[in-house]
C-alpha cells in the first residue's frame, strides 16, 4: 500500500464515524417532525417552539442529502491534509542528523536504504536524486525537484476539492432558495387568503439552505488558503534539505581516499562536512 491510501482509510474512517453521528444526531428531529405532521393544527400550535438550529435542521429538510455528504467530504479532506502536511511526515524529526552520519562516514549503500526505505516527502525526494547521482549533482537535483513537483502536485489536486467545495456551498444554498420561493408564490397565487403558516415554512426553508450553503463554504475557503500556502511552504522546506543533502553526498564521494560514484559504493573513512539547515518546526 503507498503513502497516499495507508493515509487515506484512517482519514475515511474518521469521516464515516461522523457520518454516523451526523445520522444519529438527525434522525431523532426528523422523527418528531413526522408525529408533528401527523397531529391537527391546534395541538400543533400547543407544542413549545424549537430553537433556531433545531428550526434550521426541519427548514433544510430532504436538502440535507445533498448538503451532509458535502460537508463529511469536506472534513474528510481536511483531515487528510493535515495529516499529510505535517512537518514531521515531511520531515521526519532526526532523519537529517542520522542521514549527514551516514553520508560523513561514506556509508553511502546504508543512506540510500534510508532515505529509500522512508515515505515521507524528503525520503522519496532523496531517492531520486541518489539514484541519479552518478551522473552528476544536477542530474540528480533535477530528479529530485520532478519527484517533489510530483508529490507537490498531488497535494494539490486533493486541496483543489476543497475549492470545488467552497464553490458548490453558496450554488447549493441558491437552489434551495429559489426551490423555497417558488413555495411561497405558489401559496400567495394560489387565489385565496394564503395560509401565512405554509408562506412562512417556505420562506424559512429557502433562508436556512442558504445558510447552511454558505456555513459549508466559508471554511472551504479558509482551508483552501491554508493548505495552499502549506504545500508551498513545504515544498520549499524538503526542496532545500534534500539539495543541501545531495551537495552533501556529493562532495563527501568526491573527496580523495572515498568512493567515487553513486550511494551503493563500499564505505570508507569518515571525513567532515558541512552543517545541513534544519527545517522549520
């Protein structure tokens, strides 16, 4: 299983646990708004008033089938880019120390089984530039930045989803509206006195789908921005280690009395190096 699905299931695992309670916490108004309809007018205007959620949760009606999976795939998504976006899944907290060791000590075999054998966005990074880098540094860091454009690019196509969102919220808000006013003109041109129960159930229906609409939206947009600059942000960050650590390994074969050539020559006497930046935490 690759990175992306052994992070995706406990992401959908969590949206389907909130599902169910989004289902649980639901059914129990809908339920009463079914005994509600089955009793007359008078004892009906005997029961207390609801309060305002509870009164949007029976205005949105049979909208919420297509505003709860929207909102459930919206946290889905959130929950499955924070997670990805982690400095430490990028990152990992002392893969570079233990990494400058190895390459130090010209154990270059032994670093590229590291940085192959990590799934995090510098250790897959490391590997293709190693891999390349027996044909020279910028061979390698040309492998490299495609690999990290990859990974960036995939990143971003889960965040474009949250733009698709941000953007079905207000049209969806807007089809319940008009579907809420043709209810209230078809009762006001209905001919005779209009039944102000039935024009004000209407009229609170196309508010609330509205509301609700644009509830979903709003936060689409915040975590649109965030995970945006995120993606960047560590793009950048893995972009610079992994330069730093190829230039790194590099210099270290080339020294006189190491190996020459790529990570999977013999090893050989430790030698110094330069400091490698540490990521931003």
């Amino acid at each position: 299983m690759n990175l992306s699905a052994s992070r995706f299931w406990p992401a959908a695992r969590t949206a389907l646990l909130i599902a169910l309670v989004a289902t649980m916490f639901l059914a129990t108004p809908i339920s009463a708004l079914a005994q509600e309809g089955g009793g007359d007018a008078a004892a009906a205007a005997e029961k207390p008033s609801r309060n305002i959620f509870m009164h949007i949760i029976f205005s949105v009606g049979i909208f919420w089938i297509v505003l709860a999976p929207t909102s459930i795939w919206l946290v889905a998504l959130v929950v499955l880019l924070a997670l990805d976006l982690r400095m430490s899944s990028a990152i990992p907290p002392g893969f570079v120390d233990d990494f400058t060791d190895i390459v130090n000590k010209r154990k270059f075999k032994e670093a590229y089984d590291m940085a192959r054998g990590d799934p995090s966005f510098l250790g897959r990074t490391l590997t293709a530039g190693m891999s390349r880098l027996q044909y020279g540094l910028e061979d390698a860091r040309e492998a490299a930045m495609n690999t990290l454009d990859a990974i960036k690019s995939d990143k971003d196509q889960k965040n474009n989803y949250t733009a698709v969102i941000a953007t079905l919220g207000p049209l969806l808000g807007l089809v319940g509206t008009v579907f809420g006013m043709i209810g209230a003109f078809m009762e006001l041109g209905s001919g005779g006195p209009p039944n102000t129960g039935k024009l004000a159930n209407d009229i609170a229906q196309a508010l609330a789908i509205t509301l609700v609409g644009v509830a979903i939206s709003v936060p689409a947009v915040t975590f649109n921005t965030f995970f945006r600059n995120r993606i960047t942000q560590v793009s950048l960050d893995v972009g610079n280690v992994a330069d730093d650590l190829l230039t790194q390994m590099y210099h270290n074969s080339k020294k006189p009395g190491g190996p020459a050539g790529g990570p999977g020559m013999a090893t050989g006497a430790p030698v110094a190096a330069a400091p490698v930046a540490q990521p931003p935490r």
